[in-house]
C-alpha cells in the first residue's frame, strides 16, 4: 500500500480530528500551568539540577562530567523555551528538528502500542473477573474496565495520529533533511566561534549560566558580532510563530 492510501486511512479514522484535540490540551495545559503552577520551572530546574549532581559524582572523565552538564542544561533551556512558547517542542515540526522529531514520532508510536497491549490484557482479566465479583470489588473493577476501554481509544487514536504524521513526513523527508542541513552548515559557518562559547559556558557547571555571564564570556568582536545575530534570528523566529498563532485563531 503506497504512503497517500495510508495517509486517507489515517485520517478516515479520525487523525485530523484527534490532531485538533491534542493541540486543545496542550493549549489547556499551558493554561494551566499559568494559572496553578507558577513555580513549575524552577522545580523542573531543580529535579535536573539534582540529576545531574548525582550523575556527575560518580567516579567518571571529566569529558563526560561535561557532557552531563551540557545535556542537562540544555534539557532546563528546552523547559523554559516550552513554557515562553506554549508548546511542547515534540509535537510542533520545525526545519531544524526534522530528525529528532521523526524519531519523537516513533517513540510516541512505540508507548502507545505498549499502552494498547496492557489495556486489552487488563479488559480481558476484568472481563473474565465480573462473573465472579460481587458489591464493591465488582464496582472497583467495573470502574478500571471502563478507564482502560477508554484509555484503549485514546492510545489507538495516538497510534493512528503517529501513523499519520510520519506519512506525512515521509512525503517530503528527503527536502526536509537537506534543508536541515543546509541550516545546520549555516548556523555553523555564521555562530561557529559565538557557538563554542556557548558550549563551554554550558559545560562548565551544572546551573544554567545566565545572559550576562554568557556576554562576559565573549572576548572578540566577532563572537559579539555573532551574538547579535543569533538573538535577533532566534527573536525573528518567534516573532513569525507568534504571528502564525494569531492568523490561526
């Protein structure tokens, strides 16, 4: 069956729709967090932290010390960047993560049969237990039949949006990966020594460095030059997903 029988299966089954809904929870979600958990980044920050102090104790190199630190730091950078944008970064596409989120996709799709699998198990033994059960147990497992029928629908309607988006992908992978590329060879060429800075700022201890340390660090004026335009696209960016938001609603 070739990609496009299977994208009008996908969707026949209810992925355009069930696309809509997850961009409404994840909107409510932001909501949410807003309102009720304002704190929510620096606990986050302080969970990596703690991670990364405990896995940089061990008897290890310093090379992977560093990139401990590196990794960490980037994942608290990643947090604070979702909760500014309101989006969870693994279900909105973008050219530079064309590899990482195809590989999101197929990790998505891979919990979700797992998730499938345990809810017809757990329907079969709540299935077969009714006959035998009787007043509260049998409205206990009443109860946990219903959640995994329900649960059930959920992780298939994942599976299928997963299915979907990864035709999608398909489509046009090969233009995405050279523009990826292309973007990667860019960025090299024109925030190369700016980028080491960074880099080592990253590594050098598990709190994420502040702006200011990270423009102190600089000692040329290329780097600062580099700099400049590195905010100024990231700003731009923005700006136009900002933009796009709007023209949506």
């Amino acid at each position: 069956m070739d990609n496009l029988k299977k994208k009008e299966i996908y969707e026949k089954l209810g992925a355009v729709w069930f696309q809509k809904v997850v961009f409404k929870v994840e909107d409510l979600k932001f909501k949410f967090i807003d309102k009720f958990c304002p704190n929510i980044r620096d606990w986050y920050v302080n969970q990596c932290d703690k991670k990364a102090n405990k896995l940089c104790s061990r008897d290890i190199s310093l090379e992977e010390k560093n990139k401990i630190k590196y990794e960490y730091n980037l994942k608290k950078m990643r947090f604070k960047r979702e909760l500014v944008e309101k989006k969870n970064r693994n279900y909105h596409f973008t050219m530079n993560n064309a590899s990482s989120f195809k590989n999101y996709l197929l990790s998505n799709k891979r919990i979700h049969k797992n998730g499938m699998i345990w809810n017809f198990i757990w329907i079969g033994l709540c299935s077969c237990a009714i006959p035998f059960t009787s007043g509260l147990g049998l409205g206990l497992i009443i109860s946990w039949l219903g959640y995994n029928v329900i649960a059930l629908g959920i992780n298939f309607q994942c599976v299928n949006l997963q299915n979907y988006n990864l035709c999608r992908f398909e489509e046009r992978k090969e233009a995405f990966e050279k523009i990826e590329k292309r973007s990667r060879e860019r960025d090299a060429k024109n925030f190369a020594k700016v980028g080491k800075t960074i880099y080592n700022k990253l590594c050098d201890r598990v709190e994420t460095p502040e702006s200011y340390e990270v423009v102190s660090s600089i000692t040329t004026i290329q780097e600062l030059e580099q700099l400049k335009k590195l905010a100024l696209e990231v700003k731009g960016q923005r700006t136009k997903e900002a933009s796009r938001v709007l023209v949506k609603k």
